[in-house]
C-alpha cells in the first residue's frame, strides 16, 4: 500500500482499504505496550476477502484470537455492511470485538446477551453474540442534538472519539424506514444515482466554475444515521465522516470548535470525506468548518461513479495545498493527476503503490503546544 512518510511511530495509523465503491477502515493506535484497533465498515460482500487477507495479519492474542477493540457499523447501506455477516460468521478468522456500534431500533427487552445475539441477526450472521453499544450503555449512537457531540475514551491513554453525527432526528428518520431499508440491504438495493449537473459546452469548467456549482444536498435516510466522528490520539487526528449529511457535521464541527476556543475553523490532520466525494456531502461550507492537509476518497467509481467533479474541486481549493488520497487507482481518479493541475493549484496525489491494495496515512503525533 501506498504510504505517507512519518519519522517515528504513528500516533494514528489509518488504512483505507480497497473496498470498491464502499468504505473499509482499519485504525490502528499504540496504546502503552500495545496496540488499539478499531474497523470501521467492511465494504460490500464482494470485497470481503479483501478485508479477510488483511484481518490475517493482525497478531494472536494470548487467547487465541485476534482481537479490536470496536467494531463501527455506520450505517446499513451495502457499501459498508455487505461484508458484516461474512466477518461475524468467520469463526476460522477468530476475531474479538471489544464493542460494537451500529443504531437499530431500542428494543423492549433489557440489553444482554439476548440482544448481541439479535444484532448477529441484524448483521445478517445468525446466532453470533456480540457487544452491542457498550460504549453507550447500550443506548443508540448519538449526539444530544443537531450541533452537539459527545467524547469518550475507552481507559486512559487510548484514543479519544468525539461523536458528531447523527443527531436524535437522523435516527427517528431510520427507525421509521427500518424495515423497508433491512428488506432493500437483503435485497442489495442501492439509491438511484444522483443526477448529473447539465453538461457545459466549450471549455472544461475551472475548478473554481466546478466547486461553486450549486449542488443538491444528500437526503438518504440511511446516511443521514451515518456515525461519524473526530479521532484524536497523542495530538494527531483524523475526521471519519462516513456517509454523514453536511447540514449534521457542520453545524457539530461549529460548535466543538467554539467549545476548544477556536475562532475558526477545526483543523485536523486528515479527513475521510463523506459518501466517497458525493458533491451532495462534500459541500463548500463542511470544508470552511474544517481545514486539513490531507483529504481521502474511498472509492473506486462503480456504480455512482463517485467522487464527484465537483467534491474534488471543492477539496482541492479548500485551502493548504492538500494532499488527496484515493484508495483505488483508476482512470477516473487519475483525472486529478494532471500535472498543470497539480502546479496550477500546488496539492498532491496519492494512489496505492500497487494493484489490489489500498492507501495508508501514518499520522504523527504532535507536541503539546501543537495540539488542536
């Protein structure tokens, strides 16, 4: 895989996994002698060998088993739960998950075994039984309000986690939707394509012209129950916005960014930009509340033919000389490559060193005095 240069150990290790059109994260964090782990989403089922061959790799406990500390389901679309029944069912695998988040509808019965169970079945990986929002006293992932967020840390000197997405409306939304969404995620139904801008005549649009286009905003009930958050550890930081609806994050990116003394906006080492560069996500005022040196795409172009035009531009002039990350090597991602671009607007590229493998972004630890 392709991989930034860093002087010492990570603080944040971030792989971007080559999921196809979906998300597949595996974070990885040193924690006193150890390692913290966290997987977020698995990509469609498709890929999951992908994910398998990498799982592999990680040491055997003194159990037996390979062990992450949490599991993040986002949310319920193909792209990032295909491959969660795969995972769970591959007892070979012997993976241990010290919690596992993923919103479903509360249900009546008092949380236990009995529940880890159901979300096996939620999973689509029958009887298995597993944590289900420790974290959250088994309560759903969320934030108080629109604009709110929540930390947490599972024990002193790991990660920090600082929730920013969904909010309490989001998840009633889904609930309403649940059963018809679980039917279409059996089925693997996806959302229609968004439609595409009217094509110009002439001369290609500027990057300027493609990032002030005027664009719809996401309106999929189930990203907008997306969990997206800001992971921070030793100084270093990464914002994970998996399918997150912009007029979420900012609004939450606003207000932790007040609440740190900030009089502009959050500044993180690196952001994994929400529904793969959906000009419907990436919106030019989620890239005023938030300023990074390094923006990443995970997507291979299948099927929404993601990212949009218009979500890279927006990038790209977002500020800083960004560095973009693609986790999948393709023509359409290429496109961004051109070298009068690249001088023209001064960021870099990067794509995996070779074919199959993804992206990784070692993220260094800061001072005290450079901590955001």
């Amino acid at each position: 895989m392709a991989t930034s240069p860093s002087p010492s150990t990570p603080a944040i290790t971030l792989e971007v996994l080559p999921a196809a059109y979906g998300d597949c994260l595996l974070v990885s964090c040193p924690v006193g002698r150890g390692t913290w782990r966290m997987l977020v989403d698995t990509g469609t089922d498709e890929v999951y060998p992908v994910l398998r061959q990498r799982l592999t790799k990680l040491p055997l406990a003194a159990d037996g088993r390979r062990h992450i500390d949490l599991f993040v389901v986002t949310h319920i679309d193909h792209d990032h739960i295909g491959g969660a029944a795969l995972l769970l069912a591959d007892k070979a695998l012997g993976v241990a998950f010290g919690d596992v988040w993923f919103n479903a509808p509360p249900a009546p019965a008092a949380r236990g075994v009995a529940e880890g169970e159901a979300l096996g079945h939620l999973l689509g990986a029958g009887g298995v039984a597993l944590p289900w929002n420790r974290a959250w006293s088994g309560r759903p992932v969320c934030t108080p309000a629109v604009g709110g967020n929540v930390a947490w840390a599972a024990r002193r000197g790991a990660p920090r986690l600082t929730l920013l997405s969904p909010g309490p409306q989001q998840l009633q939304d889904l609930y309403k939707v649940w059963e018809k969404e679980l039917e279409r995620l059996r089925r693997k139904e996806r959302d229609a394509p968004e439609p595409e801008p009217p094509q110009e005549r002439g001369e290609p649009a500027s990057l300027q012209a493609l990032a002030s286009r005027v664009t719809p905003v996401d309106r999929s009930v189930p990203n907008g129950s997306a969990i997206a958050f800001l992971l921070e550890h030793r100084g270093a930081s990464v914002l994970l916005c998996a399918d997150a609806f912009p007029t979420v994050l900012v609004p939450a990116l606003k207000a932790l960014a007040k609440q740190r003394g900030l009089h502009g906006p959050l500044a993180v080492d690196a952001i994994k930009l929400s529904h793969h560069g959906s000009r419907a996500n990436v919106t030019t005022d989620l890239l005023a509340a938030v300023k990074a040196p390094q923006h990443v795409f995970s997507t291979n172009n299948a099927i929404f033919k993601h990212p949009s035009e218009e979500a890279v531009a927006r990038a790209i002039l977002s500020g800083g000389e960004p560095t973009l990350w693609f986790n999948h090597d393709t023509e359409q991602n290429r496109r961004w490559d051109a070298a009068a671009l690249k001088a023209q607007h001064g960021y870099q590229v990067r794509y995996p060193a070779r074919p199959g493998e993804g992206v990784v972004l070692e993220l260094p630890a800061h001072p005290p005095t450079a901590r955001r």
